[in-house]
C-alpha cells in the first residue's frame, strides 16, 4: 500500500537553491512505497504557510510533515533586513517568536481538524554551522518553540536541528563565520547551479560549508538528514 506524503515547508522543501531532500526520501524507501507531493514556497515565514493550506486539506495525504520557520528565525538576527522583507513578503506584522508560534499553531491546528494525517514537525536546520553562534542559537530557539507546538497540537516532532548539531560536532568544520544571504547571492548560486552545471555540492565544499551552499540551504549532506529524520522517526512508525 502506498502512503502519501505531503511536505509542507520554505525554499528547503521547494528544492530550487537546496538539494531536494523529497527525492533523498523517496530513495530511501522500497518502489511505490510512499507517493510524495511538494508544498514549499519560496521565502515563506510560518505566516505564509497558515495563509496557503487549502490545496492540502482538500485532498488529505496520509502523513504531512512541516518544515517551517528558518526564515522566521533568520529574522531575528542582527542585520536582517527586517523592513525590507516585510514590504517583498508582504507580512501584516513585523516578525517575531510569538507571531511565529501563533501562526504554527494554526497550521497544525488546521492539519489536525480538517485531516486525519499524521503529522510531523521537523526542528529547523542549523543556520551556519558554528553551534555557539548566534545563528545557531536563533534556529535552536526556534525549534523549541516548534518541539513545544508539537507537544500542545499532539504532532510528532522530528529532531533535525539535534541531529545536525550531532553531524556538525563530528565533522569539526572549519569556522566559516555565518552571513547573512543577500537576493543576489541566492541568484548567483542559481546561475552557478542552473546555467553553469556546477553541482551544489562543489558549491558549498569551496566555501567550507559542511551541510549548507549559504548557511542556510542544504547541500547533499543536510538534505540527506532531513530525509533520514522523516524516515526514521516519522515513516517507519506510520507505516
């Protein structure tokens, strides 16, 4: 029996500046086990996600998953052009830990009432990869909020920040300081990674990044944990 998945999510999930961690996922599971559906957008914050479920609901997958909130967490660093991202993304509110939650819990309240999918929250995976960084720390903060909000709305969570903490310590990397990704930047490693064939892994290796092209998006290495958490802690147990 196949089940299907939908993944809900940002540009992680949408997989046009990472590598695409349903395609990891779909490997890792015997032919025709799981049918896959791609929910992610683009710059998407938690509040984006609550506005875009209707095409989810209307026709109930088996199992959802939901990867949300880097960019909610981005915005809480330093140097992010908060003002900016409002106007582009056209956010009612200026972004913030409690707006995040609310709009989650909306989500996962949504997902609960309106299907009888199971439901997984994945933690978010780590900005940079300096763990006593303040990115790092922005997106262990965050994935609290969202092991809490898997705790209140009865969801499973799926430790993918704990998990690539784990990857990072044992790896050693070098300490490549985290930046803040500009819009040029992502259209240059689009260009590279589009036009001029270079894979993302190549991408990230010259930069010194381990999981990441940019800090944020997951090259071969972060995507395969994403697929490995879905796997292991959501697939395995549903089916």
């Amino acid at each position: 029996m196949t089940t299907r998945v939908a993944c809900l999510g940002d540009s992680l999930t949408r997989a046009q500046l990472s590598v695409d961690y349903l395609d990891l996922l779909e490997r890792r599971r015997p032919p025709g086990d799981v049918r896959l559906a791609r929910f992610g957008a683009n710059g998407d914050f938690a509040y984006h996600l609550s506005q875009r479920l209707d095409a989810v609901v209307a026709d109930p997958p088996d199992v959802i998953t939901v990867l949300i909130g880097t960019n909610d967490a981005r915005a809480s660093l330093a140097g992010y052009p908060v003002e900016r991202a409002m106007k582009r993304r056209q956010l009612p509110g200026r972004p913030s830990a409690g707006w995040f939650q609310q709009c989650l819990g909306a989500v996962v309240e949504r997902l609960r009432t309106e299907t009888d999918a199971t439901i997984g929250l994945l933690s978010l995976p780590v900005l940079g990869q300096q763990p006593d960084e303040a990115a790092a720390q922005a997106s262990q903060a965050y994935s609290r909020m969202i092991a809490e909000a898997a705790t209140t709305h009865k969801a499973t969570y799926l430790p993918l920040h704990e998990r690539q903490i784990e990857e990072l310590r044992r790896a050693d990397p070098p300490p490549v300081p985290y930046r803040e990704p500009t819009p040029a930047a992502g259209l240059g490693v689009l260009v590279r990674h589009a036009v001029l064939r270079r894979s993302l892994d190549t991408i990230s290796q010259r930069r010194g990044l381990v999981l990441t092209t940019d800090h944020i998006h997951q090259n071969s290495r972060g995507a395969a944990l994403v697929a490995e958490v879905i796997d292991t802690c959501l697939l395995t147990r549903s089916t």
